[in-house]
C-alpha cells in the first residue's frame, strides 16, 4: 500500500510538472509574438503616426495664422499691427520647417498628395502675405480677409486634414499585419486557456477525491468529538498515504484524554482572541467603533455626575494625498504613528479608537470643560508634528469635534453625531482646531438633512419642473428653440433657487437621474411644438464621467420619439478643467449620436484656441457678465468682438446670454451673434404659457414684414 501511494504521487508530481513544462513553452511562444507586435507597432509610430502628428501641428499653425490676422484686424495701433504681423512670420516659419520635417520622413507613397496638400498651403501663405503687406487699411484690405484669404485659408485646411487622413488610413493599411497577428495570439489564448480549464478540473477532480473529501471527514469528525462524541471515527485510517496517517493521529488524539483538554483550553483562547478583535482595529491596535458605541451606552448618570465625559471625534486633514502620492503603506504607518501619539496625550481609563479611516475617537473623563480643551489642544499639537516614513517628512493636520455626555446626547448615536458635527464646523472655521458642540450645529444638522431629504423626495416625484426660457435667431429675428431651466416651488419653502437645490441633486449623487428625468419630460412638452424648436439641456462636469450617460440620453429621445437633431447639450468650460478627456469621450458620443454641442459661459473660465478646435462645438455661448455692460464697458465690448471674430474665424455659432435691451440686440446683430438669449426675448416660463410665447413671437414677426 505505501508503494501504491508512493508511486501514485510521484505520477501526479510527474504530470503536473510536464503540463507546468508545455504551458510555459505555449506563453513563452506567445510572449515572443506578443514582442514582434511590438516591434511592427513601434515601426509605425516612427513613421505614419509621427508624420500625423506633425500635420496636426501643421493644421494647428494654420488656424493659429489665420488668428494673428484676426488679430491684425482688431488691432487699432502701429505697435499692436506689428505684434500681429510677427506673431505671422513665426507661424510661417514654423510651417516651412514642419513641411522640411515631414518630407524627409514620409514615404514615397505619400508624397504625391503632400505635395497638392503644400502648394494649396503656400497659395494661402501667399496671398496671406501679399495682404499682409498691403498697409492701406481700407474697406478692400478688410474684405480681402473674409474674402479671398478665407477661401484660401479653407483649401489649405482642408488639404492638410485630407494629406492627416491618408496618413491615418496608412496606418491603418500597415497594422493589417498586426491585426492578423493579434487574431492568431488570440485563438492561441483561448485554447490554451480552454486546457488549463480542463487540466484545473482535472486536478480539482483528483484533489477531491484524493485530499478534500478525506479532510472533510476527519474535519467533521473533529466537530463531532468537541461536541462530546468520543465515539466518532473515520474510514480513511486504512490508508498508507499522509491522509492515512492524519486519521490515526486522529484516533489517537480521541483516545486521550488529556489532549481534549488540551482542545478546550486552546478553543477557550482562541474565544477570547476572536473577541480582542472584535473590539480592536486591525491596523492600530486602537479600540474599535462597536466598543466605544458600546462604552457610551453602558454610561449612567450616576457616572455623569461624578465626573465628566468628553467625546473626541478627530478627523485628519491633508491625510488624503499621503496615499495618493506616497502609497497606503505610507498612509497606515502615519495612521499607526497617530495613534500612538493619541494614545500617549490620555489618561490611564481613557479610550482610544479608531472609527475608520482616518477619523479617530477619543473618550475621556475629566473635571471640566476647560480640561477638556486643553486635552483637544495637546491632541492637535502632537498630531500636527511630522511623520517620518521612508526618509520622508509628511505633515498632517487634524480638526476635533467635542461633545458631553449627558449635555450632547446620553446615547452612542446621539453623542457621535453632536461630536461630528463639531468637528465638520471646526474643519469649516479653517482646520486645525477643535470646537465644542452646540445646539445651533444640531439646528443646522437638521436643517441641511431636512433640505436633503426633501431635494430627494422632490426628485423621485418628479416635483422640479422644466421651465423653457427663448433662444432667438437674432438675424431673423424668431425663436428656434428653449433652454430647459429647472425650477422648483415647496409647499414649505416658497420658490427654491436653483443655485441651492442644483448642489445638493449632485451631492446626492442624482444629477443624472434628475437630468434624465428632466429631459424625458421637456420631450414630452416639445412633442406639440413646431418641429424646428430645439431643446438646449445643461450637463454637469460632474455627469461628464458617467461614461453611459449619452447611452441613456438617446435611449430617452428614441422611447419619446424625439430627434437627436432637436437637442443641443450646453456644458461649461469647468468641464474642460476638471477632466478634458472625459469632456471629449462624451462630445464625441454625442456627435456621433446627431445631438449637439455647446460650450456655455464662454470667456469665464479656461479655454484655448485648441480646445475649441480639437472639441469640435457646434455653438460658442457668450456669458451674460460680458453682454449685459458691453455697451458701457469698453474692455467687455473688445472681449464680446473678440469672441464673435474668433468664432467667425472657426466657423463656430455663437449665442450671446444676459440680452435685455434692443440696444444690445442690435448691437450684436451689427456684428454678425447668430443667436440671442435674456429677459428682451422672454424669462423662463412653464411648459402651458410657451404657445402663448410662440404665437407671440409669430405675431411680431408678421408686424415687422408687413411694416418693412
């Protein structure tokens, strides 16, 4: 039986170890094709992809040309003229110095459709600076910029963006190889991985049989003798392998006496450490949130009344970015060297705890509260000192909050929430101190839960309404759409500002729920308007990194038979800030789906030349601050024609907000804005009275015929 069992494991070491053998050799295989990929990969960086890229920066100084003579034409002074025609020169000479660079590098197959692409770029060049020099500031020298220096200038961006896509299919046409490549890796994947599928069931099978079910006997016989069975045996005692010889010992560990007591004892410790962790954090050692909720609730007043206790709940500042730039074990030894440094600032009685995180708790009893602060000081101080890790220095801060038992609460959960929201208003008076509570921070507590809960509820029963306020097409003077404004009235609260409801929707964690909501409802509304109205719906930067949100829009418009042409999606240029990749999937999602895009409050953040042609918008909105004082304001007038001229030149629509008198209708009208929004036209108003607002605007524009 022993050589049985011999010979039967040295087979099952001999067949695991060839199958270990043949898999190793399979991925190294792979592994070698997956490097060949590699090198076919980096063959076509250096010489299509990076011929690409230095068109793209071609096409760039191309629109960068065409804006220094925008800016050639704004300028109202020799010195400003000159700045312009320099800014010229160095974009040309940057061009002729990209064109050396890709015609040393590109293949000869290419060269043919570069060289159309460059002599439509040196006609533009040419006659750029041939009107360039022309000093006589006259009508003509303007009408030659819209004119024939705009043609030009749309050949030659069109030819460099045919010359980027032949790149682009090039590239295309040479990864086929790869392609075929990375197929065949791919069924070799598979059917090496269907083999360790059938090999693990193998040895999962054997395993069983061999190992788990023998352990499970034994495991179960053991159940049975703790729980007073002396009698219990097992089949696997006849067995010459190591199970056979775990089952003896098996029969000779009940055949003793002493051993079971042996058991016992060890069960009785075991016990007793599984309740030390019950109490304890795992990492500091600290007590836990369950034991201090549990000390609190076994205070009496009679405890109360001797002496004092205070409920320390301390929250580190600044403790974030040691993880994100030093690693969680960085962050769980500055945790662990806090806890230390709290544990040596209390009393012997007191208790320290770790709630989660790096939120820490501390109750302690002492004779006033006076003590108390002083306690909270010497906390702050030995947890502002820094923490060495690794040879590095890290500072943290931290804030307090302190609650009384008896006065604050005289339960677990009442006494923690009074010591967080001290602490949240301590973090809120600058950081770094402490704060006791008080009954103004319960009444704030419950006025901020009692919003939320009502901005939840308003939300799931659809009571924020949409509100349609406008737009206009300022040169034909009629409305061709509405922006969807929320608005809400409470029975409680009156009218509720959207600036207070809007991030709270967020908060919660419902911006794209409620925008659903809204849009599916402004679909409904739009279904009896004239099909040429458009609905223009605002986008979060925050609902930007919900990557199913265009998924879920499309979705609304097709259950409500609305057409993607009829939407437009304004989002703010803090959306670019925040996550500009983010911004661009979702642009181009939409886009793709036939709904457009604008960017709204354009001038009020942080947008460069690129964003707005690499985004692709189809609408630029001109923020309201600049509209409104345009004509009193001279800098915000240069900034409103510097938009409409930048627009023009990109051959983007712009729509000019904050619109409320006709002297600034026609003002902008004058200067080419394609569309307008504000109080003149009309102030938001519900989805009954926006007929009554079309026929009106129908009405008007009859009149203005007939008077014509």
């Amino acid at each position: 039986m022993q050589r049985l069992a011999s010979s039967s494991r040295y087979r099952f070491v001999f067949f695991a170890s060839t199958t270990t053998v043949l898999f190793f050799l399979a991925f190294s295989v792979m592994c070698l094709n997956l490097m060949r990929i590699a090198r076919d990969a980096d063959r076509i960086d250096d010489t299509w992809i990076a011929n690409t890229r230095i068109l793209g920066e071609m096409s760039d100084r191309v629109t960068e040309l065409r804006l220094a003579q925008a800016l050639l034409v704004l300028s109202n002074s020799r010195e400003a003229r000159v700045n312009a025609k320099t800014k010229a020169g160095e974009h040309r000479e940057t061009l002729a110095i990209s064109e050396r660079a890709f015609l040393e590098s590109a293949p000869s197959r290419s060269l043919a459709q570069a060289e159309a692409a460059f002599a439509a770029l040196h006609a533009y060049e040419a006659a750029e600076l041939a009107w360039e020099g022309d000093a006589d500031l006259n009508l003509r020298w303007h009408a030659d910029f819209v004119g024939e220096t705009q043609a030009l200038y749309v050949a030659a961006d069109e030819a460099l963006d045919l010359l980027i896509n032949a790149n682009a299919n090039a590239a295309h046409s040479d990864t086929g190889h790869i392609s075929t490549t990375s197929n065949l890796l791919s069924v070799s994947v598979i059917v090496i991985g269907s083999l360790v599928c059938v090999v693990t069931v193998f040895f999962i099978r054997r395993l069983d049989k061999l190992l788990f079910c023998p352990l499970n006997e034994i495991t179960e016989a053991l159940t049975q003798l703790s729980a007073g069975n002396g009698h219990v045996s097992v089949l696997s005692a006849h067995r010459g392998d190591e199970i056979g010889k775990l089952a003896k010992a098996f029969e000779c560990f009940r055949q003793h006496a002493d051993a079971l007591r042996d058991a016992y004892v060890a069960t009785k410790l075991a016990e007793e450490a599984a309740a030390r962790i019950a109490r304890h954090d795992s990492l500091t050692g600290l007590f836990n949130r369950g034991f201090v909720s549990a000390r609190i609730n076994s205070l009496s007043s009679e405890d109360a009344s001797k002496r004092a206790h205070f409920l320390y709940v301390i929250d580190l500042d600044r403790f974030k970015p040691v993880n994100d730039l030093h690693g969680h074990a960085a962050g769980d030894s500055v945790l662990c060297k806090i806890a230390e440094r709290l544990r040596g600032e209390t009393r012997e009685g007191d208790i320290v705890a770790r709630l989660g995180g790096d939120e820490f708790a501390v109750l302690g009893h002492m004779d006033e509260d006076l003590d108390a602060g002083l306690l909270a000081a010497r906390m702050l101080a030995v947890i502002s000192l820094p923490v060495t890790v690794d040879n590095c220095q890290i500072e943290v801060g931290g804030s307090i909050g302190i609650a009384r038992y008896g006065r604050d609460g005289v339960d677990a959960d009442t006494l923690l929430r009074s010591a967080d929201a001290a602490m949240y208003a301590a973090k809120s008076s600058g950081r770094g101190t402490f704060q006791f509570f008080q009954e103004s921070m319960r009444e704030a507590m419950q006025v901020q839960a009692q919003l939320e809960a009502d901005v939840r509820n308003a939300v799931a029963k659809e009571l924020i309404e949409p509100y349609y306020q406008p737009l206009v097409d300022l040169q034909g003077d009629s409305i061709y759409g509405f922006e969807v404004l929320a608005r809400w009235t409470d029975e409680r609260r009156g009218a509720v500002s959207p600036e207070i409801f809007i991030p709270v929707v967020e908060r919660l964690g419902l911006a794209t729920p409620f925008t659903i909501s809204m849009l599916r409802r402004a679909c409904r509304h739009a279904q009896d308007w004239p099909n040429h109205i458009v609905l223009a719906l605002n986008v979060s930067p925050l609902q930007l990194a919900d990557p199913l949100l265009p998924t879920q829009m499309v979705t609304v418009l097709q259950q409500e038979d609305f057409s993607p042409r009829r939407l437009e999606i304004e989002m703010t240029e803090s959306a670019l800030v925040d996550d500009l990749n983010a911004a661009k999937s979702a642009i181009d999602q939409f886009r793709a789906l036939g709904i457009k895009v604008s960017l709204d409050d354009f001038g009020t953040g942080y947008s460069s030349l690129h964003h707005l042609r690499e985004l692709k918008f189809d609408k630029v909105k001109i923020d309201k601050s600049f509209v409104l004082t345009m004509l009193s304001n001279p800098e915000h007038e240069k900034i409103v024609d510097a938009i409409l001229n930048l627009s023009d030149g990109l051959g983007l629509r712009t729509l000019a907000e904050g619109i409320e008198s006709q002297d600034v209708e026609s003002a902008l009208r004058a200067r080419g804005c394609s569309f307008g929004q504000g109080y003149l036209f009309g102030k938001a108003t519900s989805y009954a009275q926006v007929p009554a607002v079309l026929s009106e605007n129908e009405g008007a524009r009859k009149l203005l015929a007939r008077s014509g």
